[in-house]
C-alpha cells in the first residue's frame, strides 16, 4: 500500500512521515515536487505515484494574510482538496484531509459536534469550508479530520513563539477569551494512523467528518502560562515565570482576520469510531515539550 502525504515537511506532514510508516510504503510531497495548487500538478504527481490513501495536510495557513489573498488561499484550501478527492474517488484511493475549528462562528460555550452550522468569520475559514464542502461532494469515502489550535515541537506555532519570546522578554500579554482545545500534530497524526488502518481493515463506516482535539480547553493566556511553567520546570533558559503572563481581551490586539471565541469541540464521535479516548490538552503540552526538550 503506498501512502502519499502533501506538504509532508509541515507540522503535521512532519509526524505522518514517521507515524504512517508501519501501514505501507509513504511517500512526502512538498512545494519542491511543484505546485499544489496546480491541477496540473496535482494529476502528475497522482499518476506518478498512484497511491491507495491519499493524506492531505497541505493548505494556505496564514490566516491573516488570506484577508489579502483569497484566490491564493482558495487555490490550496479548496481547489486542492477537490482535485485529490476526484482523483480519489475515480481511483478507489482513500482520501484523509484535514480542517479547521475557523469553519464554525464559535459562538457558545459548549464544545460543538459535527452537526454544528458551519458559519466561517474570516476568509482562512470561507476557504477550507469549500474544500470540506468539495470533498463531500466528490469522495463520500473520505474522511475529513476538523482540529482546533495545532502546534509542535518543530515548525512555526503558538507553543514555540511563547518560548522563544519568554526567553526575550519580562513579561508577555495573551488573548484570554478564545477558547480552545490546544492539538499536537503527534496526536494527529497518531489519530489519522489508527483512522487508515481501520479503513484498511474494512471499517467503511469510517468517513465523512470527525473533530479531532484534545480534551478540555483553556485560553490562548491560559495555554501560554501553562507552556512557560512547564518549559521553565524542565531548566528552559527562560527571563520570565508563568506569573508574567498577562490576560487581554481580543479587542487588544486587533487582528486582519476574525477569530472565533469558542474553538471547543466535541470529539465523543472520532473516540467512539476508534474505540479511543483522547488525551486533555495539559497532558499532550507535556509530551510535546518533552520532545522538544530532546532536540
């Protein structure tokens, strides 16, 4: 079974390199192999490689930067998605493509399930809702994995910028009132292996979409205290203590696109599907930074 992962040198293509290895022969694409958002592209690198899943991290991430570059952002984040679940669907290939908590408005407080009306604020968000809505369309065989706040111990993400800048800086002041569940791209791509192998075991049931984070929530003030007590236990060369993080509402630091408040999801479906309970946020941070202490 051959296995191709895009953007295989992100956060989370990074993790499925290794993870997926066990299920077959995997083979990582990156901007270096051509332009994702070409179909052109797209067909040559399928017909080259013919894979039986499909695994599909790549897309336009600069959330703030899209408000500017729409055509951009859509060319990955929906042509692309749309392009590999044609191929996918027309090859018996098995397409897992991931999505973003940035469909939803966020309002509430309550984690939100799958059946959620979907009501994207920013264009990052309008953009990915039309691949998920693409793929639905043309590969009802796929399975659509929708995370919230992901980061690593490699890369760029939240949990690297707080350390780098904790080891700058006195203090430091963070949004407190968005709510998430904060995702390590190890969990996600553990998640997405036990997803393959059932489908490859014959579990057809597996498909459509599933919320994939960690359980529990916390702020992003909340999640950056916790990053800054647990680094500095572990003897990180940091200027500041957890005590130096201060709340501010978003209102204070004005973003180009709009965030949702509430990123809790719901992920009682994917842990049923697997027979798994996902691990709480605080739990996950700990592994993480451990393998980022390691490097």
């Amino acid at each position: 079974m051959r296995i191709l992962v895009t953007g295989s040198d992100g956060q989370i293509g990074h993790e499925l390199l290794k993870t997926l290895a066990p299920l077959g022969e995997v083979v990582g694409i990156t901007r270096a192999d051509g332009d994702l958002a070409s179909p052109e592209v797209v067909d040559s690198l399928m017909e080259r490689f013919r894979p039986g899943v499909v695994v599909n991290p790549a897309a336009y991430t600069a959330v703030d930067q899209a408000e500017g570059e729409e055509t951009v952002a859509r060319g990955l984040n929906a042509g692309l998605p749309e392009k590999l679940a044609r191929w996918a669907e027309a090859n018996g290939a098995l397409l897992v493509h991931y999505s973003t908590d940035y469909v939803y408005a966020g309002n509430g407080e309550a984690p939100m399930p799958e059946s959620e009306p979907t009501a994207p604020l920013s264009v990052y968000g309008k953009t990915k809702l039309a691949g998920d809505e693409a793929i639905l369309a043309h590969s009802p065989s796929a399975v659509i994995l929708r995370t919230s706040w992901v980061y690593g111990a490699r890369g760029r993400n939240f949990m690297l910028t707080m350390l780098k800048l904790a080891a700058e800086r006195n203090e430091l002041k963070v949004v407190a009132d968005q709510w998430g569940a904060p995702t390590p791209a190890w969990l996600i791509a553990q998640v997405t292996a036990l997803v393959i192998r059932a489908r490859l075991l014959g579990n057809d049931a597996i498909r459509g979409v599933y919320h994939l984070t960690c359980r529990k929530a916390t702020s992003w003030c909340g999640l950056a205290r916790e990053i800054i007590r647990l680094a500095g236990e572990r003897g990180a060369p940091l200027k500041m203590g957890e005590q130096r993080v201060f709340p501010i509402p978003t209102s204070e630091y004005p973003a180009p696109a709009p965030r949702p408040k509430n990123s809790r999801l719901d992920v009682s479906r994917i842990e049923q599907a697997l027979a798994i309970q996902l691990p709480d946020w605080k739990a996950a941070l700990g592994v993480t930074l451990g393998d980022w202490h390691k490097d």
